[in-house]
C-alpha cells in the first residue's frame, strides 16, 4: 500500500510538472536552441544560442545590434531573465519598436546603472526606477517584468515593482527587441523570454 501511494504520488508530481511546464512555454518567445520567431541581423556575429541561453556580445568593431521578435505586440507583458556579463553592460528592451526601451546596465549618457528605468530617444531617462541597487544582482541571474498596456508601462525587478510610466507617444503596435549597444566592450545572456497579449 505505501508503495502504490509512493508511485501514484511520484506519476501525479511527474504529470503536474509536465503540465506546468507546458502552461510556462505557452508564452514563451525564445524556445533556447535558436533564433526562431527572431529576425537574425545580417552577418550575425553577435547573438549565439547555447544551452538555453541567448547570449549578446559586442564584435571586434563594436558595432550595436538589437534582435527584434518576428511578430508585433500591442498591450501585452514581456518577461525576460537576464545575467551581466563582461564589460561595461548596456542594454534593455525595447517595447513595440525602438521606443520607449527599459534600459538594463549602465546608461551610457548617464554613466551609471539605470536598469528598469525608460529612456525615450529625445528625451532621455524621464523617470528613474526605484529601489534597483537593492535588488539587482550583477553576478546573477535577474528577472525583469514589463507590463505595457495603452500608454502606460510598468517594470518588476526580480518580483518587485520598481516603475510606472506613462508615455506621451507610445506607438499603437511594434515588435520587441533586445539591445547590445555600439561602442561598448561587453556581453550579457538571457533566458526564459516570453511575451503574453493582455
């Protein structure tokens, strides 16, 4: 008998692992062993695929580049591990185009971290995330939440909220992308990516 509830216990743990798993991949955007459902840039010589891992790292030119996903969002929530790598790290997500974009690293105008903070091109950083110091770990992994819906967008790090913006012109549709700024020596994975419509 506690043989046969041992069983039934380890087949129903085995099953309700796979379900989950399945619900976790329903909104997945990176399936972890290539660039499928991403634009891959000419000459790709900075984005590579390895054991579940998106990695980006800078060339010898440090030439920029920013992976776009195939389809386009309108409101939706964008989910993304991340983990710092070499070098100075400036990166971020970009949110329906290029803007607005959730800066993840080092600004390089700023010349400090601004992760979870919006840059908009022309104006810049008009809000800076809260708490981030405090939750961001630089040898780690980290998790980043962006919730975009209508003009507002909203950003957790590692399960805590640390913005809430509004844009002025937010664009009605876009892809989502991921940034390896130019001029930079540096590199910086991610995975877990998933974007769900809301």
């Amino acid at each position: 008998m506690k043989f046969r509830l041992t069983t039934l216990l380890a087949i129903t743990s085995l099953l309700w692992g796979n379900v989950l798993a399945q619900k976790a991949d329903k909104n997945s955007i990176f399936n972890g062993k290539d660039l499928s459902g991403w634009v891959e840039p000419d000459n790709n010589i900075w984005w590579t695929v390895k054991d579940g891992l998106l990695t980006v790292e800078n060339g010898p030119n440090r030439k920029g580049s920013i992976l776009w996903t195939e389809g386009k969002y309108r409101d939706f929530i964008v989910k993304a591990d991340f983990k710092m790598g070499k070098g100075v790290v400036d990166s971020g997500i970009f949110l329906k185009g290029e803007s607005p974009q959730v800066q993840i690293g080092i600004s390089g105008s700023l010349k400090r971290d601004m992760t979870g903070s919006p840059y908009i091109p022309g104006k810049g950083y008009p809000k800076e995330a809260e708490g981030v110091s405090d939750l961001l770990k630089l040898q780690d992994w980290n998790t980043m939440k962006v919730k975009s819906k209508g003009s507002t967008i909203m950003v957790w790090l590692n399960g805590k909220k640390v913005l809430k913006y509004t844009v002025e012109k937010m664009p009605e549709e876009g892809p989502i992308g991921l940034q390896l700024h130019p001029n930079n020596e540096m590199s910086i994975s991610f995975r877990n990516i998933s974007a769900k419509e809301i």
